[in-house]
C-alpha cells in the first residue's frame, strides 16, 4: 500500500499522505504541505512536511509543471 496517494486533476495534482491524513490541491506547482527532494534518473522523493513520511514516485506521475522544482 502507498503511503502517500498522487491523483491527477485538470488543474493540478491532488497529494493525500495516508499516514496522518494531510492533503493538498495545489493550483500553483509550489507545494505547502509536501516536498520535493531530490532526483534520480527516473524518480524523485515526495515527503509530508506533516509526519515526515516519505515515498519515491517515478516522474511519470508527476505533471510538467512540477518536474522543473523537483530538479
């Protein structure tokens, strides 16, 4: 089971952190209840600044508008 669950929308990505129930819709690609950390090849690290729960995701699952602050 994923601890944090990412849900594409029009507008931006809908990001839920499972462990603490911390959740988020963004309209802009700047994120206030996650992070951004890092890059792989093909994956980045996404952390809830809330409980400090952390997954990779691969970039796929990330929107144009977020890859370019995950760099």
């Amino acid at each position: 089971m994923r601890s944090i669950t990412i849900s594409h929308r029009v507008k931006g990505l809908d990001v839920v952190c499972r462990h603490c129930g911390n959740a988020e819709s963004p309209k802009t690609p700047f994120f206030n209840r996650f992070r951004l950390e890092g890059t792989g090849k093909d994956s980045t690290t996404l952390r809830c600044l809330n409980c400090q729960t952390a997954m990779e995701i691969p970039m796929s699952e990330l929107s144009s508008l977020y890859y370019h602050y995950a760099c």
